[in-house]
C-alpha cells in the first residue's frame, strides 16, 4: 500500500519519535510511506474551543493536502493519535459546512473515510496483529478517551501489544478513565485536571510498569509530566514506538520522562533567581 503520513502538530513540533516510529513499522511491513509537506494542523484545537469560522483555513489546508487520497493516490492516511484522527472524521466536514463550503466538506468526507488512526490501519486494513515486534519490558496502556469513545478502536491497541515478542503487558486499573488531559481543559480546569492526573499516575505506579503506552502524545504528555515529576521513572512512549521495536532495532527507553537532565539545563540567572 501506498500510505500518506499525517504527523499531527504535536507529534510533528515536540515528539517527533512517534511519527518516525509509524513510518519505520509501515515501511518494515512493506509498505510505501509518503510525507505531504504542506501538511500542519488538522484544526481540532480551534473547533474544540469553539472558533469554527477561524478552524476553517486550517481545515482546509489539511483537507487540500491530503486530497489525493480520495482520488486514489495513496490508498490511505495514518494519523499516530485517536484525537486527531476523531477531529478529522467527526468535525473537519461539519465545520465547512457550517461555513457553507459544501464542496470543500464533501472532500473533507472523501478523505477521512480514508483516514486511520495507527491501530485502525493494522488491524482492520491491514489485517494485522503480529507485526513481528520485540520489547522486553514491563507494559502498561492507557486507552485514550478519543480512541476509546469517538473511534471506538476497542481492544485492537491490546491485541496488538499482545502479540509483541518478551513483553509483560500488565492491566492498567480503571483503565478507561480519562487523564485529565482534555486540551484547553487543563488550562482551563487546572486544579481538576491535576486530581484527575493524580488517580491515573497511582493506577499506573500500581502496575508496576516500566513503560506507559498510549496512542495520543497528548495524553502521554499529560501522564507523563505527572509521573516525571513524581519521579517514578516510568518512561511514556507511543504505540507506534513499542510496535516498531525489533531485535535488530529496539526502541530505546528515554533516559527520563520529559524532563531535561539536570546537566542539560540552561543556568539560572540571578533574575530568575
């Protein structure tokens, strides 16, 4: 197959492993990845936080570049996030729309019914759920509210897992509670998002993992974060990153968890002192 990668902005600008993770399995798989270079963000922060009429340029961009998927180009599109890929499919049409851009919707809904979050592809594309992955350590997954609820992926990220040579795949309790993350919602409902992130790093701590998975950076940023400053030393890594570790290429675990090393911070100055 013919697959046309859509990073997302987040992945793209501070977690690039995750899209570079997706194009080594594809390509491990045998398939052809492409990369739109005009592509950027899919406009789900603006539609979530309500400026429909300026999400529109954004969408449109992401739609135009993409286009070449409904007209056979590529067979299909990946997007390495549930969150992404629910905006792309449930909200990118409805907004032109409402902007009386019908043209542009009926392509918006011409190429996300091409579009797929990374599990989707595997299994129900691609038909996969051995993808002759090595990773000899102590897992938990987190099922991210998107994934879970507007793409209803199910267990396809587990089945997945499960199939991944040495590892210990061990339950995340209460697992498909949300984190707390929510985009602008942890801005905006801070002390709420922080007690939601409090009961998801104890779950995870519970396990005993050594390494949380999920298929949303965002998500895993947010736990992440929590269980760096916790200092827990449970390494978050993307579904992609797990799944494109082999014995001849393993995925290495981050020396921390989104925290610079200390010898790698720049000094304070007697201003910020």
């Amino acid at each position: 197959m013919r697959i046309a990668l859509a990073a997302t902005c987040l992945a793209d600008t501070l977690f690039p492993g995750a899209p570079r993770a997706t194009v080594r399995l594809l390509e491990r798989l045998g398939h052809e990845v492409v990369f739109p270079a005009d592509q950027a963000c899919c406009g789900q922060m603006h539609v979530n936080t309500g400026y429909f009429r300026e999400a529109v340029p954004v969408i449109r961009n992401h739609v135009e570049t993409f286009a070449p998927v409904a007209d056979g180009e590529w067979d299909a599109v990946v997007m390495p996030s549930g969150s992404c890929t629910g905006s792309v499919r449930h909200q990118q049409a409805m907004v032109c729309r409402r902007a009386g851009l019908e043209d542009l919707a009926a392509t918006a809904e011409a190429v996300s019914a091409k579009t797929y979050e990374l599990s989707e592809l595997l299994v129900d594309v691609l038909g996969l759920t051995d993808v002759g992955a090595w990773f000899p350590h102590r897992v938990t997954y987190h099922p991210t509210c998107h994934s879970l609820r507007m793409l209803h992926v199910g267990d396809k990220p587990l089945r997945l897992l499960r199939a991944v040579e040495s590892i210990d795949l061990v339950e995340l309790p209460a697992a498909d509670s949300c984190c707390g993350f929510g985009g602008t919602f942890a801005l905006k409902n801070a002390d709420t998002s922080a007690a939601m992130l409090e009961d998801k790093t104890a779950n995870v701590r519970g396990t005993g993992a050594e390494v949380l998975t999920a298929g949303d950076m965002s998500c895993l940023m947010h736990i992440g974060g929590g269980l760096s400053r916790q200092g827990t030393g449970i390494r978050a890594l993307h579904l992609a990153e797990v799944l494109a570790s082999t014995r001849e290429e393993p995925t290495p675990l981050p020396e921390t968890t989104f925290t610079r090393p200390e010898r790698e911070r720049p000094a304070r100055t007697e201003a910020a002192r």
